[in-house]
C-alpha cells in the first residue's frame, strides 16, 4: 500500500469546529462585523475575465509594503499566516531539526514543524502563562532551526516584549524566528523590520482577524531581503487569488474601518475582564480580541448554554494547560453586550 511520509503519517490531528457556525462566532477570533464596505464593494465588480486570469501578485507586494513601511523585496503576501508558517518551515527546516515552540500557542506551528520531520520540542509557558524567554534561549541548540512566537498569543493573549524576541533570535542565528502577529492591531507592538539587524527574525501579518477577510486568505510574511528571496522560491507564484489580491489596497485604504474595530473590541475587553474580575473568575489579561478564562467543571455547561442563546465561545480544554478554560472573542459593541448579557444570566444560574 502506498505510505505516505512517517512524519505525516503521525501528524496530530487539528479540526477547528468548523461545522454548525450559525450565530453570533465569538469562537475563532474573526472579526464580528465582517469586512469592510469598501471591501464588499470592490468583491461585487470581480466580473468572469478577473477569474480567467492567473493572479498578478506584485502590485499587491507593493501596496501592502507601502503600508507596512518596507520595501517590496522585505515581503510577500501569502495565502493567510497559514500558508506564511508553512513556507518558513518548509524553508528552513530539515528531518531531524529541532523546532522550538512554547506551549500553549497557535497550532499550525506544531503541524507544520513536525511534517519536515523536525523534531518539535515544546516549552511550557509560566504558570500564568507568561513568556520563558530564559527557558526558550536555554534549549537552543545547533540544530534549533525554527523558533515560531505568536505575539500576541492565542489562545492565552500573553505578550512578549519585542527586546526578547530580538534576544532570542540573536541566541539562535541558524534558526528562522517567526513572530506571528496575527492581533497585532489590539495590541500595537510589532518587531517589524527588526530582520534589519537580526536577519533570522521574521514577522508574519494576517487580513483574517481584524480585516474581517478570513475567507479570503490573505497574509504577509516579511523579512530580511536576503532570507525573503530564498522563501519566494518555496512559494507558488499563485499563491494568492486574484479574488483577494483585489480586495487587498481597499482593506489598507480604508483605516478608519479598522481603527473604529479597535476600538470597540478594546472597550469590550476591558468590560469582559472587569466582568471577570466581578465574578472572581480566574482570567488571563489579554493583549489581543479575545480572553481566556479557566470555569472549572462550570465549562461545558457554559459553553453549551450560550450556544443555547446562539453564541459560539471556543473550548480550549485540549491545549496545553488549558483544561477547563474558554476562550471568548470581543468585537462590535453591539456583539459585547450581547455576550455580557448571556454570561451573566448563565453565571448566575450557574452559581
Ligand atoms: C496566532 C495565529 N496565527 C495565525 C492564525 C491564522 O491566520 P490565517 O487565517 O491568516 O491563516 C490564527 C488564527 O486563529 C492565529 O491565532
């Protein structure tokens, strides 16, 4: 029988509950709203020769290196941060490597790090989840590699200073350092353009949260020219749609839709932990548009019953550490309040 590669074979099985999302999704961190109008818009002229043609990718590198302030060279947009992560793998990674990821975080690095057939060693975050920057700088070895971040992380929303990660990826000059800043925009910080000095270092950006165009998949890896150059050959030149590719300069233009988006899901984090903090649940403080609070044996009913008043809320049960704990997405004022309302009716049934 034909046997596809060992490492794939013994791939952990990730399966987002992706089945039944009706109702308010405050389970995958996407933004509650939708996309931009201006998006939309541009999505209704796509007419049949757009889709007949191949995807012209580099008019949309240099509208989004404009944005990000790099040069076109420093960047290429990728099919989501998924596909970012799978090509700095890919890339850099050989069997018998060693990828190091602190747990718990963001799935795809595990996945993708373990199919080269590197060998993933996973490093447990602090007891409240705080970053090891000691512990990560202390099992690197030659035969590091690949050291992902998610800065801010999922699905804990802990955050590491940018001067560590700088010092981790200057401990590890063979390993590609990826920060993944999927929530930069809840929380501001970014190690962009560090790969400037720390030529390992790369920083990966998505237009799935607070764009509002996870269905699109788009992302943006950036880097060290020189690095970039080598990870363009890895990479399809049709990596991205067209369908996206248009969509993309009118998502950067319009600023103001996601400044307002901010805003608003910072005002509804700010309420669910000081709603928290009333109840004296236990949470985690959160850089990012979600938050992670531990329920104890309260968690499966908590989860089913706002399901019950058609919120979806993310069980993160299965992650390292995270035994009982939910996560919660904040968006829209609107979508905020409607969540604070279910969670305290359900807390005080629940006692
Ligand atoms: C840290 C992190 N990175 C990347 C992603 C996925 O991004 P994309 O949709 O661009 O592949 C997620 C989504 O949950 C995430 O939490």
């Amino acid at each position: 029988m034909l046997k596809a590669r060992e490492s794939v074979r013994t791939l952990k099985e990730y399966h987002p509950p992706l089945g039944n999302r009706e109702g308010l999704r405050l389970d995958f961190n996407e933004n509650t709203a939708g996309c931009s109008p201006r998006v939309l818009e541009r999505l209704r002229q796509i007419d049949g020769e757009d889709l007949a043609r191949y995807p012209v990718r580099d008019k949309g590198e240099q509208v989004a290196a404009k944005h990000f302030g790099v040069s076109p060279e420093e960047l290429l947009l990728t099919n989501g941060t998924d596909e970012a992560i799978h090509l700095v793998c890919e890339t850099y990674l050989d069997a018998g490597d060693e990828a190091l990821i602190v747990v718990p975080t963001f799935a795809m690095f595990e996945i993708y790090a373990a199919a080269t057939g590197a060998k993933v060693i996973s490093i447990p975050a602090g007891e409240n989840f705080e970053f090891p920057t000691d512990a990560v700088i202390a099992a690197i070895t030659p035969r590091t590699r690949f050291i992902a971040v998610a800065n801010p992380n999922n699905p804990t929303g802990t955050f590491v200073p940018v001067k560590d990660l700088v010092r981790i990826a200057e401990a590890a000059p063979d390993a590609a350092v990826l920060i993944d800043e999927a929530y930069f925009h809840f929380c501001g910080e970014t190690a962009a353009t560090k790969w400037r000095d720390v030529p390992n270092l790369f920083v990966s950006r998505t237009f799935s949260k607070v764009y509002g165009m996870a269905a699109l998949r788009i992302g943006v890896l950036m880097g060290n020219i020189e690095q970039m150059k080598v990870l363009r050959r890895a990479s399809s030149p049709y990596n991205l749609n067209s369908v996206a590719l248009a969509c993309l300069p009118e998502a950067l233009a319009e600023e103001e839709y996601v400044s307002n988006y901010v805003l608003q899901a910072l005002e509804g984090r700010t309420e669910l932990e000081a709603e928290l903090a009333a109840w004296n649940v236990r949470y985690w403080p959160s850089r990012a548009n979600f938050v992670l609070l531990y329920l104890g044996e309260n968690c499966k009913p908590f989860i089913s019953q706002m399901r019950e008043r058609g919120i979806l809320v993310r069980d993160r049960s299965a992650d390292y550490g995270c035994k009982d704990c939910v996560r919660i997405t904040v968006g829209i004022r609107e979508h905020n309040q409607r969540m604070l309302g279910a969670l305290r009716e359900i807390f005080s049934e629940l006692g």
